[in-house]
C-alpha cells in the first residue's frame, strides 16, 4: 500500500454503504401533488415529510421528491403528511418490483 | 424555537445507511449535525448508530467520527477533548459523545459519570431507544416497566433508569431532555449546547420499530404519544434553571392527551402487561409529571 | 531518584501532551510527580484525573487519535482492567507509551513485585520492553516515544514494582536539549479528524476486503492485523536503533533487544527479564569463582519476541536456564516457554530449563538463584535435556510442586 493512511481503517463518506436502500422496501411514497400544501400555496410551507425521513430521502421542494434508489419505504413521510398528500404504493405490480 | 421550516437543509446524514426502515436515530441525528453545521467530531461506541454510521471502508454520515470501545464513550471523548486542547485545536470543533440507552445507563455510566465531575468540555447525548437494540433487544437500564425484551420475556419489572435526573445531581451546566420526534427541539437543543462549555447532556427518546414492535411508518407518531403521556417530557436544566419545552410545555397546561394505556396499546412489547402493572405505571408517570409541571411552575425553585 | 520518578522525568522530557492518570501501588507516584509539574508549569500537558484505568487508556487512545503525544502508568488490576483498551489502541495504531510498575495480579490481593501483569497482555500487540534499573527506566521510556511514533504502535516499558519503582538509585538526567535532539514532535497521525475532510475513524471492519465510495478495494479485518504484526516484526529493528541513536545523543546504551554479562565463552547461561538479571550477574559471577562456565542473556524487548537474536547467542552453549516471575497457569513461564520454541528447530541448541520465581515478591535472593542454577547444571549433568518447572523458594509443607 502506497499510503500510508491504509494501514488503519477509515472510512470515507459516501452514499449508499448498505447498497441500493431502495430495495428494502415493499412500498412506496407517491406524492398527489394537488394535496400538498407547498404545491397548493406555492411556497415551502410544512416540510414534515422533509423534516421526519430518517434517510434524508425527501426533498424540500416544493412539492417534495423522494430518493427511490434509496427509500426504504417506513411509511413516515406519508403518516405524517397533514393534508394526505403521500400514499404509500404496494411496489409489486403483476409480482414484479418496478422503479 | 426554530420552525421546522427555518431548519438548515445540512445534508449531513447520507441515503443508503445500514439503519432499519423507520429508524428514529436517523431523524434526530440529521438535527444534530445540523445544530453543530458539521464542525463536531462525533464520539461512538458499539450500538446501532454505528451500524448506522457504516461498515468500512465506507460511512455515512459526513462528520469527523471515531469510533470507540463500548465502555468508554464518555472517556474517549474527554481524551479528544483534552488532545484537541492540547494541539491547540479546541476552537475548531465541538466533541460531541453519541452513544445509546445501554452505553449511557449501564456499561458507560462509570465514564459519564467521571466527565460529568471533571466537567469535560463536550456534549454527551444519549439516543434511548430503551434496549440494547444493536444486540437484539435485550433489556437496558432504561428500558420501562412492563416491556417485553428477549431477557425480560414477561415484562421487565423496574423502572427505567432516569439519566438525566442523575446527570443533573453532578450539576454540569446544561441537562436536556428530548426526543426524535420532535426535530426542532432536539435542533434547538444542541445548539444550545453547542454555546456553553463543560459537560452538557442531552437525552433523546427514539423510537424504534424493530424493538418496541409497531410498524416503522408510527416512529414519529408514537414518539409523539409517549410525550403527550407525559411519559417521555421535553425540557431543559440551564445553569440549575429547570423549563419544560416545546409539547411538554404546552401540556403543562392544558393537562397531558394520552394515558399509559393508550401508549403501552400501540406496541408489541407491551403486549400482556396487565391492568395492574399498567396502573402502577401510570402512578410512576404521574408522580413524575407533576414534579416536572410543579418545577417549571417555579413551585419547587 | 526513584524507577517511578524516572517515569515521569522521562515523560516530561519527552514533553508528553496529555497525561491519564489513575492510581494504583506501586505505581502512583508516577503520576503524582506528573500532577505535580503540570500544576506548577513545568510540564504543560493535560492532566485528566480518570476515575478508572479503562478510563485511563481510553483518554489517551482519545488524545492520541487527534495527534497529541499521549502518556499513563499503571499495574497489576489496574492493567487488568484496563485490558481491553490495551488491545485497542495498539489495534487503532496509536503511538501511546505506558509504563508498567510490574505487580501480581489478585486474586489473592497482592502490591509486590512479579511480571504477571504484563505478561497477560504480552499478546496485545504492544511493544514491551523490561528494565533492569532506574536509568535503564528513564532511558528506555524517552525511547518509547520515539519508537511508537515510528511504528504507530504503542509500547509499554516494565519495570520491578517496589524492587526498581520505589528504590532510589542514582540517576542522569539528560538535557533538555538532548532530548529535544532526540525526541521531535509527534508526526501528523495516521487519524484523520478535521471537519473539511470527515472520515470515520476505527469502524467495523469486515472480514473480506471490500470496495470503497470510488470502488477501489480495501482491506478486510485480516489484512490490517497483518499490517500491525508487520508493524511489531519492525520493531525488532526500530528498538536496537532508538537504542543506538539515543546513545549517540546522550551517551548510553542498553544493548537494545538483548544484553549480556559475562556470556562469550558462557556454557551455562542464565535468561531473565527485569531486575531479577542483575541478580542473577551475581550469581554468574559466583559460579565462574566455581568453575562453572556461567553468563547471563537479558531480555530487554520481549515483544515483538526476538527469537533469532536469542537463538543466534545461545547457539553452541549446553544449558540455558530461564527465570520467569510469571505463568501461564497450567503450562509453564511465558519466557521459557517462548525461548524453548525460538530454539526447537535450531542445531546446536542448549537444553532449556524452566525457573518460576518471586511470585507476588517472594524474595529471590542472589543465593538462593545460585542454588537453583547448581541444581539444573546438576539435572543436566544426569542427562536430563529437559526437566520440570522448578517453583523457587516455595516455603511451607505441600506447597512444593
């Protein structure tokens, strides 16, 4: 090993150490943009759905926009929502998981 | 009290981690980094946070992290903090322990406890999900009354551990009581924290799923009933100034929303603790609230 | 000065950053010297009065993962105690140094002299050195820096509780500026903590190699403890030449991994660590006013074990009769037992007698050492090439063995 740095371990940051997250789930979030209070009043308004991800998988966007590559499908976001915005999705369709 | 609109977007708690689907860790721990905006070395020992934090040679959280022997957290971190001190480096980061209810209450008390006396210059926060959960959900010191672990099969017979009531009797300059569920207060807290020097303490309630047993999408809601049953209080010591916050303050007066029963209900850990255990429980949450209501009334000084 | 203030003067002179301190007999003195400078100035380091010898490690391996020279002393339980930190921080490769007042170990509760503490952690992956005196204490520990900066590995320097840790003997002190002039700064550690480049420092390591974020592969749990093994095998080379380059500043030496008395022309000879082979000098030098043919081979670095150095000096010799203030209960002394296996393939090797000795500081007078050494070249005489523990100096009816 060139450097020296490689004689002890230590790890570097990056995305998806536990692979591909996304395919833990059996649900997913689907958004009806038309409930969500930020894509109604066109402003960030609530962010729960933001704020309550374990993962870091939703976005703050007005109307927000989850990381399917890496959602684990818990169900927070679409629980917490106050105006039912997110659904949770069964992502067996035909018995076929689809991205 | 920061909205959970004026929260920063920190980005420092990456996608893809190790931790179960609905984990509460991830929730307050994105708030933690926030607090500190990354400039934090952050202390762990074995539990689920590190399996959260990742297998090498990758991690997942983009903060400076060393990890530790399971005893020693508190330990550790007072020797970061000494060697930091030492190069001259101390400005540039806050020490920031991390460890969960079994590292804290049980085997690390010894280490905590030694800081705490010394008043090391670093927070120390407790993420409680009440079990050795990173083992398999064997029963910690803090673990209530009446849950099932896979060492209490019928219902553990004490009552947890109160941490932060003993961190308080060292009368280090701040004690805090939060929980995941409530992001903006554990935020609000660590910065807090992060402005005062000596050892601060932080308790953060997390649910967890997989060891409380209730479907992952409850986290935050269960967290949030375990607090309006007054069974898990948000407040804060301040230089030996005691305050509820946030839910907990409102609950002061408007009364508390939920009982044991309803809590103990919506997990299966809870499952067969009968109507006795569950009224004795009630009384120890009782009695217990009304000391934390009557203190913040200023009633106690 | 006493073996405990030539400790701590080493560690001061060695400009030590942070100092864990927990006491324990014999070795408490030790760090009350280092209380003392740091609280009048003379030693402006970081004291942190732990409340437990786990705790004691702990804080260094904390300290020194930042980059700061990290220092503590202990013995008996206290190492004990602390046994598990002792196997992290030579795992995480941190160039701690501690000294080690050697005591029994309880139970039954004893404060004096024998080599069991350290001997239990032999395995740990420290460097371990034993002394024989109290300037050997000092030279040695300043050493340690350096050595452990060199290999990122932490070493632990012995020495006789209450024999060396509590005797006075004469002492020189080197200059500050020859230890300045030996000694430098800690290098920049292996550990990276620094906000602008966040690593994860001591993770879980599987047991296979495993890709990285940029898909270049890293080594698995196996790999690193081959690094540190490899690490410990450099030391054979990095303490005769700390050794040799402090005696070219200061002007002594301490033979480096091994040292000797009387062994050139020696058939019988007499293996030891520690201060008990100074005693055993004497023995040597009465025997040859015998007519035995006697000299001593002293173990200065016992690990990493320097099995061909050991083997290449007692080639051709008929006997070698090891002392060992220790055991691994139901075999034998450590010493013995890994002197006998550096031997087991060699031509030309002695046979290889064991001694267990001043256990829980049973006194080992040169005397009673002789008589040991007049009954093993007796046995050997016989034609025994190998020959039982003898337990020295066992006193009361069935206590022998």
């Amino acid at each position: 090993m060139s450097d020296e740095r490689t004689s002890i371990a230590m790890s570097k940051p990056a995305v998806g150490e536990a692979g591909r997250t996304g395919d833990w789930r059996n649900k997913r979030p689907v958004l009806t943009a038309e409930k969500c209070s930020a894509v109604k009043l066109g402003k960030p308004t609530c962010q729960l759905c933001w704020v309550y991800c374990p993962d870091a998988c939703v976005s703050r966007g007005i109307g927000p926009e989850f990381d399917l590559e890496h959602c684990k499908g818990c169900g927070i976001c679409a629980e917490m929502c106050p105006t039912g915005a997110i659904a949770m999705a069964s992502e067996a369709v035909h018995g076929v998981c689809e991205i | 009290m920061t909205r959970i609109t004026e929260l920063p977007d920190a980005g420092f708690v990456l996608p893809g981690n190790r931790a179960c689907a609905g984990c509460g860790i991830g929730i307050g721990l994105r708030q933690i980094t926030a607090a500190l905006d990354g400039q934090m070395v952050l202390i762990n020992p074995a539990s689920c946070l590190t399996v959260l934090g990742g297998m090498f040679p990758i991690a997942s959280v983009r903060v400076p992290w060393i990890d530790v022997a399971f005893p020693s957290t508190a330990a550790s971190a007072s020797g970061v903090a000494a060697g930091l001190r030492a190069m001259g480096r101390a400005g540039e980061m806050t020490v920031l322990a991390m460890a969960g209810d079994g590292g804290t209450a049980d085997i690390g008390i010894q280490a905590l406890s030694g800081a705490a006396e010394r008043n090391d210059d670093l927070i120390y926060l407790c993420y409680d999900n009440e079990a050795y959960m990173n083992t398999g959900t064997q029963r910690s010191g803090s673990t209530p009354s009446g849950a099932r672990t896979t060492t209490t099969w019928t219902g553990k017979k004490e009552n947890p551990k109160d941490v932060p009531a003993i961190m308080e009797a060292h009368r280090i300059p701040y004690v805090a009581s939060t929980s995941a569920a409530f992001p903006d207060d554990v935020f609000d807290k660590v910065s807090k924290a992060r402005g005062i020097h000596g050892l601060r303490y932080i308790h953060m309630n997390t649910p967890c799923p997989s060891g409380w047993g209730f479907d992952p999408k409850d986290t935050v809601a269960l967290g949030k009933l375990a607090v309006d049953a007054g069974l898990v209080v948000l407040y804060e010591v301040e230089a030996g100034e005691f305050r509820l916050t946030g839910r907990s303050k409102t609950l002061a007066k408007t009364g508390r929303r939920a009982t044991v029963a309803d809590y103990v209900a919506t997990q299966s850990r809870f499952r067969g603790m009968d109507a006795q255990t569950i009224a004795a429980v009630q009384a120890w949450a009782d009695e217990r609230w009304e000391r934390f209501v009557a203190r913040d009334a200023g009633e106690c000084g | 000065m006493t073996g405990n203030e030539a400790a701590a003067t080493a560690a001061k002179l060695a400009r030590v950053q942070v100092v864990a301190a927990y006491p324990i007999t014999p070795q408490s003195p030790v760090v009350e010297s280092l209380s003392a400078w740091v609280e009048s100035g003379e030693l402006p380091a970081e004291f942190v009065a732990v409340e437990s010898e786990h705790s004691a490690m702990s804080v260094c391996i904390g300290a020194s993962t930042v980059g700061a020279r990290a220092f503590t002393a202990t013995s008996s339980n206290g190492l004990a105690y602390m046994t598990e930190q002792v196997w992290w921080a030579s795992g995480a490769r941190l160039p701690i140094v501690m000294c080690v007042a050697n005591r029994a170990l309880a139970a039954p509760w004893n404060v004096l002299n024998d080599q069991q503490d350290s001997m239990s952690v032999r395995d740990s992956g420290w460097v371990q050195l034993y002394c024989r005196n109290n300037q050997e204490i000092l030279d040695t520990s300043v050493q340690a820096f350096r050595m452990a900066e060199q290999l990122n590995v932490p070493v632990m320097v012995c020495y006789d509780g209450f024999l060396l840790s509590h005797t006075v003997m004469p002492v020189d002190v080197p200059s500050v500026e020859q230890a300045d002039a030996f000694l430098p700064p800690r290098p920049k550690p292996l550990q990276v903590v620094d906000p602008a480049d966040p690593r994860n420092v001591g993770p879980v390591v599987m047991a296979d190699p495993r890709r990285d974020g940029d898909g270049v592969m890293q080594p698995g749990y196996m790999e690193f403890k081959a690094m540190h093994h490899r690490a410990l095998l450099d030391a054979l080379e990095a303490v005769p030449a700390a050794d040799a380059e402090y005696a070219a500043v200061v002007g002594r030496s301490w033979g480096g991994l091994t040292w000797e008395h009387l062994l050139d022309d020696a058939e019988v000879v007499l293996v030891a660590a520690g201060s008990v082979g100074v005693q055993l000098t004497l023995v040597a030098e009465r025997l040859r006013e015998e007519g035995v043919k006697a000299g001593v081979l002293g173990v200065r670095c016992y690990r990493p074990f320097p099995a061909a150095a050991l083997a290449a000096k007692l080639a051709g010799r008929k006997l070698a009769i090891v002392f060992d203030k220790a055991l691994s209960y139901g075999y034998e002394g450590p010493i013995c037992t890994d002197l006998r296996a550096a031997l087991c393939a060699e031509e030309n090797a002695p046979a290889v007698f064991g001694v267990v000795c001043g256990l829980g500081g049973r006194d080992t007078s040169p005397g009673d050492l002789a008589d040991s050494v007049r009954r093993a070249i007796a046995d050997a005489h016989a034609g025994a090439r190998t020959r039982a523990t003898e337990w020295l100096g066992l006193r009361l009816e069935g206590g022998a063995l």
